[in-house]
C-alpha cells in the first residue's frame, strides 16, 4: 500500500474529522467567492454604464447654473445660438482629431495619401426647453431633433405607441403620462396647438421621464426661441473617444458655453467603486487568514491525537519524509474538499444576495473563481498542515509512546 493510499483511507476512515476541517476552510473560500463574484459583476455593471454612457459630451450655456427649469437643474432662460453649433463641432472635431493622434491611433482611410484620416463623426442633438402646462400641469416641453436625438439617447426605448416623427406629435415621459393620464393615439393642447401623442417612453430614471417632446422648430416657434437651443447633446461614435479633450477644448476655445463629459463623472465613481471593493476584499483576505489559524488549530491537535499512529508507523519503518507525505497527501484533500464544498457556499451565497444589494448586478458563473476557490482551500491547508506535521514527525517512538 502506498502513501497515497494509505492517506485515502485515513480520510476515509475519519469522515467527521475530515468535514469538520474541510468546513473551516469551506466558509473562508465561500466569503471570498461570494465577494468576488458580487463585486466582479458591481464592477462588470458599472463599467457597461462607462461605455454606454461615457462617451457623451454636454453642452450648456455657460450661465446655466443661475437658474434651473423644474429644479432638474436643465438650464433657464439662457440659451445658445443655433449658428455658434458649426464653430462648436469645428472645435469638437479638430480636438478628437488632435486627442487620436497624440494617442498614435489615427486610421488612415485606405486609398488616400496623406492627411485623409478616418474619424466617424459625432451626433449633435440640440434640444429647447420651455416651461408649460400641460392637462393643468406645469411641466418641461423639450424641443429635439429627433433622428439625432434618437442616436444620442440610444438607450430610448417605446413603452407604448411611436417614436416622435412629425411637427404635429408629441412623446411624452413615462412618469408624465400617468401623472396626466395620457395614452398614445390622444389629443392634447400645449401653448394652444393640439398635438397627437405618438408614443410614451419607457422610464429612464432621469429628468426625461417627466418631459413632453416635440420636435425642435415646432417648440422654437411656439415659445418664440427661433435660432435658440437650451443644450447639446454630443455623442462621440466611438466607446474610446478622446472626449476628455473635446471637453478642455471646447471650455477653451468657445466662448459663452460649459462643456461636461459623462466620462469623468463615471470614471469617479468606477474609482470610488474600486476603492471600496479592494477595503472589502482585504477585510475578507484578513477573515481568510483568520480561518486558517483556526484549521491550524484544529490540525495541530488532530496530529497530536495520532501521536501514537506516528510512533508507530515509525517503528515498522517508515521515514521521515514519508509520513510528512502522508500528511500533506490527507491535507490536500481536506483543501480540495474544502475548495469545492467553499466555492458551492459562495456562488449560492452571491447568487441570493447579490441582487438584494446591488439591484442591477447580473452573477455570472465562472470557472476561473473555481480555480481560485480550490487553489486557495489548497494552499490554506497545505499551509496550516505544513508545521504540524513537521513537528510530530520530529517526535521519537518512545517519546510517543511516553506522550500517551
């Protein structure tokens, strides 16, 4: 019978130990897997809303913050020429231009020699504000354009009805609709014009959800802001657009506006987010290591319990190097039990509370944090095995039989 052999059936043979040791080290792995794993796709979601939404770029006039419509903090009575758009994409081109090309990643357009470079070029979408009434309610008609407005709010989606076409419908806000009780296909009067309501938008949890829209020359005229836009929406048609410099750029360079890229707003809180999930995984890497002290523990007096056993194997023969095997062969598979027992725990554990505590978090199952759960349990007790062993090895036949 061989050592390895001989480990199986002292495994075997004490089964309760065996889970009771395992179970130690189980519910660290399991700790550690479950905050991986919630943390991993908390990390995995937020990065998705960096990509979505990152790449926007918004323009306001520079003395918006006076005043504010609705309190959604959209601007007042200040507003930016229609005829200043043309010099702001000139600036906002030639930034994305110079930001590529300090980053070596300009695509030239293949068959062109020289200054012929491939940028896709950005959406503009303008919008016009105007406080109104609608059904008796003050609300926010909006003015966009809608086919730009559709690519830079991509997100959109129709709750009921059609997406806004024509001068003479209108789309309404999810909130605002059931606040007014508005349904697609009716006819309601704002600012003394009738208009269809074409559709109602999904909810978007954000100021769009309590706004009416139209399109942008019909809201212009009837509140007598021809030429005038409250905002621009710019979205930059590619996820690693050098906004950051669009924005410098534009803050520099046009006079009277603000620009405010989404970017550096996600981008602190992916920085905040990181932050705390690495205190997190510390205090678990800390709970981990205080597990092991504990199967430590539970492993030096089990091997002190055999004392008797080493004594005795020493006796008919066997070596030093052999019975440490032994030992660190029936602590392998304490850890790999351990592992997979731990990793079962934590990815059930994440599985129930991760929507309770980040909402959106989508847990995703991954072989990776198997590997990790088992190399872990593994090295846990291999390494809470490792003096043990050494020690009662170290102990004479007739010193163990004393001991006895």
């Amino acid at each position: 019978m061989n050592i390895i052999q001989i480990a199986l059936r002292e495994v075997s043979r004490r089964k309760m130990r065996t889970l009771y040791t395992a179970s130690g080290i189980a519910l660290a792995v399991a700790l550690l897997i479950a905050t991986i794993t919630v943390g991993g796709g908390g990390y995995q979601e937020l990065s998705q809303t960096i990509n979505r939404y990152g790449h926007q770029l918004t323009i306001l006039p520079a003395t918006t913050n006076e005043t504010s419509l609705q309190g959604f903090g959209i601007g007042g009575e200040h507003y930016i020429p229609e005829d200043a758009i043309p010099h702001i994409r000139e600036v906002y081109d030639q930034a994305i231009i110079e930001g590529w090309r300090a980053r070596d990643a300009l695509i030239l357009i293949e068959g062109f020699m020289g200054d012929q470079e491939q940028v896709d070029p950005p959406t503009f979408a303008p919008r016009v504000y105007a406080e109104t009434q609608l059904e008796g309610r003050d609300i926010v008609f909006a003015g966009i354009e809608p086919r730009n407005e559709y690519i830079a709010k991509f997100w959109w989606e129709v709750d009921v009805g059609d997406l806004l076409r024509r001068d003479d419908e209108i789309m309404l806000g999810k909130i605002l609709a059931s606040a007014t009780r508005t349904q697609a296909g009716d006819e309601v009067e704002i600012a003394g014009q009738t208009f269809r309501v074409a559709g109602i938008l999904q909810e978007t949890n954000s100021p769009d959800d309590y706004m009416a829209f139209g399109t942008l020359p019909t809201v212009q005229r009837a509140f007598n802001r021809e030429g005038q836009v409250s905002l621009i929406n710019v979205r930059a048609m590619c996820n690693y657009c050098p906004v950051g410099e669009a924005e410098l750029a534009i803050n520099q360079g046009v006079v009277g506006v603000r620009a405010t890229s989404q970017r550096d707003v996600a981008a602190a809180q992916a920085a905040i987010f990181s932050n705390v999930f690495a205190t997190v995984v510390g205090f678990v890497v800390m709970a981990f290591v205080i597990a092991c002290m504990a199967v430590f523990n539970m492993i030096m007096g089990s091997l002190h319990a055999r004392i008797r056993e080493v004594g005795l194997l020493k006796v008919l023969g066997a070596s030093h190097a052999q019975l440490v095997r032994l030992f660190m062969y029936e602590a392998a598979l304490i850890g790999v039990v351990g592992g997979l027992l731990g990793y079962l725990l934590g990815a059930g554990i994440a599985h129930l509370l991760g929507p309770v505590v980040m909402p959106d978090v989508v847990i995703r199952w991954q072989w990776e944090h198997v590997a990790l759960a088992v190399g872990s349990a593994l090295v846990a007790s291999l390494l809470a095995t490792l003096y043990p062993a050494f020690r009662a090895c170290k102990a004479r036949p007739v010193e163990a039989f004393r001991a006895l």
